[in-house]
C-alpha cells in the first residue's frame, strides 16, 4: 500500500501545468490562510501555489520544498521580490525528508505529488511532525495518478496521526471530478 509507481517528472508538464496550478491556487484557497501563518507547500512545482500563499502571508512565510533543484530554480524565478522579502523560503527535500523543524508549520500543501512519494506513510508521518498543532494539511491529485485507493490514502493519513480526514471529489461533478481531495487536521 506504501509502494507506488512513479512517473518521469517534468515529461508532460507543459500539459497538465494549467490544470495543476488551478488546483494549487484552490487549495491555497481553501486553506484560508492569515497573514502570519507559516506555510510549507510540498513539491513546489512551478511556484504557482508557492506564489499564491506566499502573497497572502506577508507577516509569514511561505517554505517551497522540493527534491528538483530545476523546480526550485523555477520557484525562485516566479517569485523572485517574495524571495528577496523573505516571505517565501525555498529548499530542497522530499515528503519523507523536508528538513524542517517540529511543529514549524500551520498548513502543508501538497498538488499532484503524492504519487510519487515513495513511502506515502513516511510522508504523512513527516508532514504530521512538521505541522503545529491545530495545523491543516492539504493534497490534491489527479485521479488517474492516483496509484491507491482514495480510502487507503485516507488511512495512512489517520494513521499517521491526523484527525477530521476528509476525502473529496475536488469537484461537485461526481462523475466529472478528475481529482480527489484529501483534508486533515493535526490534533
């Protein structure tokens, strides 16, 4: 249930960058984010959603944590004057390793990458570690990513630890929802 297939990353990414950067900008949204909150957004991507929560955090910090050092670069160069302020914090790292501290952050964002996490336990146990308590933790995926199923998922992300597992269509189309939501919170 921890083992899932991967994918060779940035193959088809000019193609489902829109759709992508849709959901972050959604979950982003979703998080109803206050201007202090400390936010990790979990395989930064493009920095569409890196961008969108660092812009709503300006007495916070917005943490860009991936394992491509190109991803980062593209981060950087999104949001090069919320780098240079401060307000988003770019480093490299994986869902099992993010190199952040216990209990640092109020919400984790994760688009689109929780299929290529190698452990999906260790993730969520790692993002439950880094979260502080009251904290949210966010993930979206494209359904046909997704390599379990979406009750799995939800699982391993109550076994790690959080409460109020919520998974959702990310669409109030049932049969045209292409993606599943997953929404936890850290007692």
């Amino acid at each position: 249930m921890n083992s899932v297939a991967t994918s060779e990353p940035g193959t088809l990414s000019a193609l489902f960058e829109p759709r992508t950067a849709r959901a972050e900008r959604r979950l982003v949204e979703h998080a109803r984010l206050r201007p202090g909150d400390a936010v990790l957004v979990l395989g930064a991507g493009t920095g569409t959603g890196l961008r969108a929560a660092g812009e709503l955090v300006p007495r916070g910090v917005a943490i860009g944590v991936d394992p491509s050092p190109e991803a980062l670069r593209g981060c950087a160069a999104r949001c090069p004057e919320l780098v240079s302020d401060g307000q988003v914090r770019l480093r490299p790292g994986t869902a099992e390793r993010t190199g952040l501290g216990d209990r640092c952050v109020d919400v984790a964002i994760s688009t689109d990458t929780v299929h290529l996490w190698p452990d999906i336990a260790a993730g969520f146990a790692e993002l439950h570690r880094v979260l502080r308590p009251g904290g949210s933790l966010l993930l979206s995926v494209r359904r046909s990513r997704l390599r379990c199923k979406p009750l799995d998922l939800r699982l391993l992300a109550s076994n790690a630890g959080f409460a109020e597992v919520i998974m959702r269509l990310g669409s109030l189309r049932p049969f045209s929802a292409r993606r599943f939501e997953l929404l936890a919170r850290k007692p």
